[in-house]
C-alpha cells in the first residue's frame, strides 16, 4: 500500500489512473488506498468550471492549461463526461480535445463518468483531485458535464468556480437557475463574439448590483470576464492568460482574508456524507439487489402498493438492527 502511495507522490501516472479506475469501480483495496493518500492532501488550488452545455468549457481548460504551465505551474484535469450507456465508463469527449497535451509530463489528464451521480459529479471525483493533489499538481481544473441547477456541486469541490455562459441562450439569465449563478467567482462569458455578449453582461452586472452584500465573502465581488475564440488565436489566448490570473487573484484573496478554513469545513463535510453513503448505503443496494429483493420492491411501488417512504424505514430498520 505505501508503495502505492509513494509512486503516486512521485507523479506516476500509470499508478494513479489505475487507483482512480479502482475507485470508480468500488474495488475494495481501492478504499484502503485512499486512507493513506488523504493526510497528504491539501496543497493544490482546486478549480472548478460549470455552465451549460455548448459553453465552450472543453476549450477553455485546454486554453488554461496553456497558460498555466507558461506560469511553470504544473496541471491536473479532471473532465466529467457522460457515461456511456454501453459499458459505463466515461465516454472521453473532453480528453480527446486535450490531446496534445499528452506528452507534457506536467499535465495529467483524466475522464470520469458521471455514473449517473447527482450533480453531474462522481463519487470519484473527490478521490481523483485527492490524488491529483498528492502527485503533486499546483493546479487542478474540474471541468463538469454541464447540466444546470444540479451542478452546484462543484462549489463544495473547488476553491474557485468558473460559471461559464454564452449570448444567445433563449432569456439568457432567465434561462440559469438561480443557483448556478450563486456559486460563481468568476463569471467567463464565452464566445463573446457572438451577438448579445453585451446585454449578457449587463445582466450579469444588474444580478450582482441587486445582491445583497452577504452574498460577497470577504468582500471578493465576481469579475465577469469575455473571451472570444472566434477570430484571432491570439486574442483569445490573451483572455484566457487574464482569466488565469484572476483565478489566481482568487485564490489569493481566500488565502489572505483566511476562507481556506471555511472552503476546508465545507469540503470536508461533503466528503464525510459521501463516505457515510459509501459504506452504509451501498452495502444494503447490493444486498438488496443481490437476493432479488430490490426489483421486487421496485414493482409494489409501481403498482402503488406501497410507497417509498415506507420501504425506506421498513430497511432502514432491519439494517441498523444488523449493525448493532
């Protein structure tokens, strides 16, 4: 196990694919794994990206990725992309674009299926920024299927949240559940070549200007930023180059205004429910399903003879009995 861990410190990717491949498979061993990796966490300044699909976030990671490891940073990356109805693992549309970056050492690369998690975000994406951490990545960019409201799950994740939209988006803020906009520190507006950039903009100021100065943490008011990928490679480059720096600019004013902690809590609050989920809910799933009892119960609530709430305590009941 410690030789598992020390490979990974050392950068080897081969070991900590395989961990994360584990991991989303619920190899047990996996699990132990994790257990030595967590006290070594804690140094990488985790970012997370969300918006719409269409949004153009695949472009802009690869674009972050540029500029970050001209800043001599080295990068992780983390996209989660839809699993696949036929084998269940990520389909690995993000990680095709990213491609050329394969051969840069100091990028590590992976695609995690969402696994029809709530969120759009996988039980295993918590464990591959754990371990993407440890292998000694200054910056981690997590980079979400894009599903709207739900993806407000990121903001326990990520130190800084990129909210990523486009013009032309029907009722454009009207088209975003309130949460989404909520969780933002920054705003990227994308394609901002595209007509309407400017009224999105001045929307975005509008729902700021309206919001309540609690809504601020340490004082830290989102800058909305344009980028535009349409015409000249070099203007976009030097967009996404200020957004980096505004991330890091973030990231700064949560260290010096001491909001790491709260971040820290946070996180570490969401990853106890899901280990609690882990290793009391599983075990009675696949008990359940294991002795045919789920689908059984599954059809009485078809058939209305019984409701879930019911069920739930009828198991609920019968487990912990087991337990003490």
């Amino acid at each position: 196990m410690v030789d598992k861990v020390k490979k990974i410190q050392s950068g080897d990717v081969r070991s900590a694919s395989r961990l994360i491949r584990h991991i989303e498979d619920n190899v047990a061993e996996a699990r132990s794994t994790m257990k030595d990796i967590f006290p070594l966490t804690g140094h990488s300044h985790v970012v997370g990206l969300t918006g719409p699909p269409g949004a153009g976030k695949s472009t802009l990671v690869d674009g972050l990725i540029d500029a970050f490891r001209k800043m001599g940073r080295t990068v992780g990356v983390i996209a989660v992309d839809p699993t696949s109805p036929f084998t269940g693992g990520a389909i690995l549309g993000d990680r095709i674009r990213m491609q050329r970056h394969a051969e840069d050492p100091g990028v590590f690369v992976r695609s995690v299926a969402t696994r029809g998690a709530l969120g759009g975000l996988s039980r295993a994406v918590g464990d591959a920024i754990h371990i993407m951490d440890v292998m000694g990545k200054d910056v981690i960019l997590v980079e979400t299927v894009g599903t709207g409201q739900q993806e407000v799950d990121i903001m326990h994740y990520a130190h800084t949240v990129l909210v990523v939209l486009i013009p032309g988006m029907g009722d454009d803020i009207q088209a975003i559940k309130a949460g989404i906009l909520e969780i933002a520190s920054i705003f990227v507006i994308n394609k901002a070549e595209r007509e309407g950039s400017s009224k999105l903009r001045r929307e975005l100021v509008t729902m700021l200007n309206m919001a309540p100065e609690s809504a601020f943490p340490g004082g830290w008011r989102p800058p909305i930023l344009k980028c535009d990928n349409a015409f000249e490679p070099s203007g976009f480059s030097q967009s996404v180059s200020d957004l980096a720096l505004s991330i890091n600019e973030h990231y700064e004013h949560l260290v010096s205004k001491s909001l790491i902690g709260n971040w820290s809590a946070r996180k570490a609050a969401t990853e106890f429910n899901e280990a609690i989920r882990c290793a009391i809910l599983d075990p009675v799933l696949n008990d359940l399903m294991a002795n045919g009892e789920l689908d059984a119960m599954i059809g009485r609530l078809v058939n209305k003879e019984t409701d879930p709430y019911t069920l739930a305590e009828e198991i609920a009941t019968r487990y912990l009995k087991k337990m003490t």
